[in-house]
C-alpha cells in the first residue's frame, strides 16, 4: 500500500512514523534493541525539542505498526513516557477525505479507508480498506446503524486505519447534517 500512495501523491506522500519516548538513554536503548529483535524497523532519533520528556533520544517507528508495538512494550513491562499519536504524526495527505454520492448512497474515503451510508436513513452499510487488526471489529459495531448514533472509529479501534475512519466518519456525519 505505501508504494501505492507514494506512486498516487509522488514526493508529497511520506511514510507515517511515531516516536516512543523515555526519561533514560538507557531505556530508549533497550527497547530500541529489543523490538528490532522481535522484526520491527525501528531507529534511534532525537525527539523535537517541544516533545521531549528528560531524554535527548527516541524509538522512532512504523506508525502502521503501533498497535503491535505497544503490545509488545506491555509485555516487556516498558511504557513509553509518552509515544506521539498517530494525530500528532500523520502527514497532511492522509488528513484529507473525499465524498463520492451514487444511487443514494453517500461515500467517504480517508487514506485508504471508506465508509457509506445510505442517503435517506443515514445508516452505515459499508466499511472498507485498511489491514490493521481493529477494523473487522471496528466495521461489524459500525454495520447498520444510524451515523448519528455509532459510536466513533477511534473509540472501539486504535490503529492508524480506525484514526483513517474516523476522519472519514466526520465528514459523513456532517454531510448528514446537511453540512
């Protein structure tokens, strides 16, 4: 999918990334070390000074890893001070949604996420795109209802495609609204 995007938006497209951030270089070390070992593409990097917690070094990762990146740390017993969200890291293309309205139906596409809605009942009939673990999950509480009362993407997922919903989610519940 990345080379994908990067073929769609060219030069304007980059690989989203987050960062783990600890108090001690020693932590950022070992948990830089352990989760390269465990097949993960991490790096050490120096955080941006508005975001550092005590250490002058950061765990940066594949955004699209988080959720597996976090149940590993909780495993290892490691939380991070704090880990930039995907809100915080995710580039601009990524940010915008598109509508696209047939037969009565009303779509909207985020990144490579969509959701449709029927026009005149407003209820969700459709969730597509993404891999990440949460959106099965994410799509079966969405299915059927009403946009007005579903519940938000981000709140039932936390990965970079249930964040990706969501922003889609936003703009076709204020298209609803006759927005």
């Amino acid at each position: 999918m990345l080379a994908w995007l990067r073929g769609l938006f060219g030069s304007r497209y980059e690989e989203a990334r987050g960062i783990l951030l600890y108090e001690s270089v020693q932590e950022v070390i070992l948990v830089n070390n352990r989760l390269g070992g465990r097949g993960f593409e991490v790096r050490l990097v120096a955080p941006p000074p508005e975001v550092r917690v005590g250490c002058d070094l950061a765990v940066e990762f594949q955004l699209i890893e988080q959720e597996a990146i976090e149940a590993v740390l909780k495993e290892m017993a490691t939380p991070p001070r704090r880990m930039i969200s995907t809100k915080e890291m995710l580039p601009d293309v990524l940010k915008r949604s598109s509508i696209v309205e047939i037969d009565g139906y009303v779509m909207c596409k985020a990144g490579n996420m969509k959701i449709t809605m029927d026009r005149k009942e407003h209820r969700i009939v459709n969730v597509s795109g993404g891999g990440c673990p949460d959106i099965p999950y994410v799509a079966r509480e969405l299915y059927g209802t009403r946009i007005e009362e579903a519940k938000n993407p981000v709140d039932m997922g936390n990965s970079l495609c249930s964040y990706l919903l969501q922003i889609a989610f936003d703009a076709l519940k204020a298209t609803a609204r006759g927005r």
